[in-house]
C-alpha cells in the first residue's frame, strides 16, 4: 500500500479516536465554567438584589457559598442534554438545624437553583431562583 494513503488512514483514525474520547469524557467536566461569582435575579422567596453565589470546584465537584449565608457541595453531571449539579448543603445561623437539597441548571447564561430545606414540621416548600453573572463595571 502507498505510504501516503496509509499515512491518509493513519490520520483519519486519529481524528475518529480523538472525537470518540471527547464524547466518552464525563459531562461533568463541562460544569467547571460556572466557576465565579453569580449575581440573583429572582426568586419565589422575594426580591434581594444582592444576594449573590460564588461556584468553586473542579468542574465535578463544586462549592456553592451564597453570602446570605448557606453553603452546599455539589456533583454536576449531564441531565436531559444540560449541565446540571445537585447536592446538600447548610445554612448558617437560625437555620443551621435545617439541611437542603439543592439542584442547579444551566439554561443559556443563567443558573436555575432549586433548593428544598428540610425543616422538621413543616411541610417542603422549595425555593426557586435565577442566577446571572455578577460583571464588575456593567
């Protein structure tokens, strides 16, 4: 066989393995651009402007700390063709008995957070809310 075409094939089968491990990597991975500061732009719990959430981690595993005072560990993964990370978490201060599940979605440039705590004798209510990114000078 001519060297080019075995050259030609060796190259092709190159590009057909590389393509095939970008597909077989975790969707996880895919998380790590959440990484930054997120600003709130609604929320069934009411209007707060500067409540804000800042995503830390790896891609896989991700710390959420929102400065009004929770803080959850998250595993993201691929749900439905989207990037979603869920986990548990805690809130500080009169709260700290009350536990939560938190789920987040990235849907465009926005993060969809549903939290549910778990509050003993009270029924589960979850609170619902939408992030953007917080851009200093914008």
């Amino acid at each position: 066989m001519p060297r080019a075409l075995t050259g030609h094939r060796t190259l092709q089968g190159l590009i057909i393995a590389l393509a095939l491990a970008a597909g077989a990597m975790p969707a996880a991975a895919q998380a790590g651009h959440w990484s930054g500061d997120w600003q709130q732009i609604a929320s069934n719990a009411g209007r707060c402007p500067s409540c804000r959430i800042a995503v830390a981690g790896d891609g896989r595993t991700l710390t959420v700390t929102a400065n009004n005072g929770w803080l959850a560990q998250l595993a993201a993964g691929k749900d439905g063709g989207l990037t979603v990370a869920s986990g548990e978490g805690r809130w500080a201060g009169r709260l700290a008995d009350a536990p939560f599940h938190i789920r987040i979605v990235e849907r465009g440039m926005r993060l969809y957070m549903t939290m549910e705590v778990f509050t003993p004798g009270r029924p589960k209510s979850p609170i619902r809310a939408v992030f953007g990114r917080s851009w200093v000078g914008a």
